[in-house]
C-alpha cells in the first residue's frame, strides 16, 4: 500500500501525466499481469525459498552469508554487518508480504537478536563492521566501523520494528542513530563520515595512506544509503532532528553529489570537494578507477532512494528532485546502456577534452540491473509518453534478467549477466557482499506496481 500511495503522490505531482501506458490499454495490462506472475513466481520460488530458512544459522545466530553456485555452505562464513542487516531487513518485509509463513517473522527476530547481541558494541556503540561466524570480531583495519554499516543496521531494525512491533528494535534504532549523530555526522560541511575507530573517532586521511585506498574519504555510497536508512526510520520514528537529517542528505546527494552531467560523484574530501583523476594519464586514471568513475547501477538506485526520501518527508511539488532524478535515469539510459541485449554497464568514464563517455568496465552486475528495473518502472509510470520509452527499456531488462540473471536450477541471481561473463555460473551465490536485498526490494516493488496498472488500464 505505501508503494501505490508513493506513487499515486508522484502522480499529482507531475503535471504532465495523462495517461499510464503508450501501449493500448488491454495490451498494456496483459502484458503487465503476465510479467508481475514471472516476477511473483521467481521471487517465491527462486529467491526467498532458496534463501530461507536455509540460512538461518541456529547454532551461532544471524544468517549464513555464503554459499556456492548450487547452494552448500562455503568455507569462509564471516559475518559482516551489511549482510546481516540486509537479510533481517527482506525476512522482515517478507514477513508483511507473506504473514502466513511463519519464518520469515521468526527469521526477522533471529537476525535482530543477532544485530543487537552480537554485531552492536556494548562498550562503545555503535554497529561493528565484521565478525567470524561464531560472533568473534575481527580487526577490520583502521576502520572497525563505518557509516555505512551502521546505516544498515538502522534500515533493519526499522524495519523490523514496524513488522513486530518489538520497542527493543526501535530502541536500539534510536541509539545506532544517536551514535552516528554524535561520532560520524560533520557539523560544518555536512554529511557523515564513512570511517572509524572503534571508539567512533573519524579515521583521517593521512600522506601514508595508498592513493587508491577510499579510507578517510566522505563518499556517495554510504551517503546513499543513510538517506534510504533515515527514510525507513522515520516512518516509525518521525523524529525532529531525523527528519533535519533525512532533508540534509536528500539535498546534499541531489545539490553535490550528483554532478550536472547526472551521474553521481563517488568520493570527496571532507569539505565535499571531488576526488577525480580526470586529467592524469589513462594508466593513473585506470589504477584508481575504484575511486573515480561513472557508476550506472548507483545512478539509477539513487533515483529511486531520492523520491522515496521526498516522499516520506511531505514534501510537495518536489519538481527539483523529480527532474534531477529523471536527468540521472536519462544519463545513465543514453551512455551506459547496451542497446543490443539490454542492461546498465559497470562503469564509464568522461576522460578529458571528451564530451562522450567511455565504457571502462562492460560487465553488468546483479544489483544494477535489479535497481534498474525497479526506476525504470517509476520512470515509466511518471513519464508514459517519453522519447526514452522507459517501460519498454523495463520489458527488456526483464528479458534480460530472465535470460542471463536468474539462475533458473539452482536459484538466487548470477553476480553478474553471463552474456559479459560466462564463468559466474560457477561462482559464489552468496558472500558478504551478496544477499537478498537488491532483487527482493526490486522484485516485491515491481510486483505491485504492475499489478496497479491493471485496474488503471480498465479505466481507460
């Protein structure tokens, strides 16, 4: 219901929609009935069944993280906060989804008594970046800590709260965010630092630091998903000086962030001035690419986490972030999209004295193309009539997700499209990095949405 309200929201606001679909209205509804029952079917059958309960571990709490290509338990089996978090967040929203399946409520409490017992500092506050299996943690370098973890952290237990009802998860909400108030935010230039000690002192950026290394820099990722984190927290806890901090992060990633070209920024030093390479040589350019390059996949999720963030706050006639998001969708469309088989590229980058952009990494991840589908189906609703045909440019990543994605034997997603790269059949189908999280949200949110355009297209 929250989806279709955002939405209908979206709606009043643009002035310039008149009808849902370019198609005729029956087509438009059949084929958009068909595709929610593939998507409904993959998101029960191929991912949240292969999941869970399977990965629960009931002997030292929260989830097994990693698993091979056909699903056994693989031998590193760190936990790390991210991934713990992410999965008690889909076992939470799965459980509003699905409240007649009894685990996944049971798995949503299992990994906030993880968070809470094992990965949440009693000493100092505040989420520990990594720990083994059994709970023990492990030095993670300068860093024990990072914004964005403890973001995740934040963006579970909210969740979880509002499934439950659980005041022990607001509670420790409350406190993750108070933490990150007092240690990580930056009173004078904004934002939040990414990187800390264990006693939350900002880890700062030194001459013996390796140039290729992001520690001590402020940056778009974890930046992005504070803003998703403070957005889930308020809508459970609509807090003064959280909403001041969910505005502040809604207007620092649309106002700096995000360069005018329409792609997003990575790092910064801490006065949000830009890292870039742009003007060395294409081998320094390169060997630093990880610090200074275009990221189709975060452009296009962070159109979707931006008009969320608006949403929630009540901001009404939001035209500047509407066209900011459009212009990042429209960006990533015209130069990292393959025209030929469908999907977002990895990376490009605008070297100097070219107007063009340059594709330097033309594999295509899982989670880009999740996050894709989900924005180009928000884009297609708000701007049916587009030159950039937003819902056929959805249809074709569908296509392409089916084919070169989804592994349709073993189950879960590939870590990248086979059409790039082939030998991913055979890799990790979890890890770390790699959960539940990018393609649940995208598949649960498609669902609903393409099943509202049903009823719409009757009333044409």
């Amino acid at each position: 219901m929250k989806y279709v309200l955002f939405f209908l929201s979206l709606f009043l606001q643009h002035t310039a929609y008149t009808q849902l679909q370019t198609l005729p209205p029956k087509n438009k509804k059949a084929e958009s009935m068909q595709i929610a029952m593939a998507m409904e079917k993959s998101l029960q059958k191929e991912l949240l069944n292969i999941w869970y309960p399977r990965s629960l571990d009931t002997v030292y709490g929260g989830f097994i993280s990693s698993y091979t290509y056909d699903f056994k338990p693989s031998p590193n089996q760190d936990k790390m906060i991210v991934t713990q978090a992410r999965h008690t967040w889909v076992n939470s929203k799965a459980a509003e989804l699905y409240p007649s399946v009894a685990y996944y409520k049971a798995g949503a409490k299992h990994g906030f008594l993880f968070l809470k017992d094992v990965m949440w500092d009693k000493i100092y506050g505040g989420f520990y970046t990594l720990a083994d299996q059994k709970g023990n943690v492990k030095n993670n370098g300068f860093a024990a800590k990072e914004a964005y973890g403890n973001a995740f952290g934040i963006y579970a237990l909210a969740a979880y709260y509002k499934t439950s009802g659980d005041t022990a998860a607001l509670n420790l909400a409350k406190q993750a965010f108070a933490w990150l108030e007092k240690h990580s935010h930056d009173p004078v230039y904004k934002g939040y630092f990414q990187h800390m000690q264990r006693d939350g002192t900002p880890v700062k950026r030194t001459a013996d630091i390796p140039s290729v290394s992001d520690l001590g820099y402020k940056d778009q990722n974890s930046s992005i998903h504070l803003l998703e984190a403070f957005t889930e927290l308020y809508q459970v806890w609509p807090d003064p000086l959280l909403r001041e901090r969910l505005n502040e992060m809604l207007l620092l990633i649309r106002d700096t962030i995000t360069s005018p070209k329409g792609n997003l920024i990575l790092f910064f030093q801490p006065n949000w001035t830009p890292v870039s390479f742009n003007g060395s040589d294409k081998e320094t350019i390169l060997k630093h690419r990880y610090l200074d390059h275009v990221s189709f996949g975060h452009d296009v999720e962070t159109v979707w986490l931006m008009l969320e963030a608006s949403h929630i706050l009540g901001i009404e006639n939001d035209s500047i972030t509407l066209h900011k998001a459009k212009h990042m969708v429209d960006h990533a469309l015209r130069n990292g999209w393959d025209n030929a088989v469908g999907g977002f590229y990895d990376e490009g980058y605008y070297f100097k004295g070219n107007d063009k952009i340059t594709i330097i990494k033309d594999t295509k991840n899982w989670w880009a193309q999740a996050e894709g589908m989900n924005t180009l189906l928000l884009m297609a609703d708000l701007f049916p009539n587009d030159p950039l045909r937003y819902f056929e440019k959805f249809q074709q990543l569908w296509s392409y997700t089916q084919t070169y994605l989804i592994d349709h034997e073993y189950g879960d997603w590939y870590e990248g499209g086979l059409d790039k790269q082939p030998e991913l059949k055979k890799s990790l189908k979890g890890h770390i990095w790699k959960a539940t999280y990018h393609h649940f949200r995208s598949l649960s949110n498609c669902i609903i949405a393409l099943n509202k355009i049903g009823p719409a297209a009757d009333a044409q």
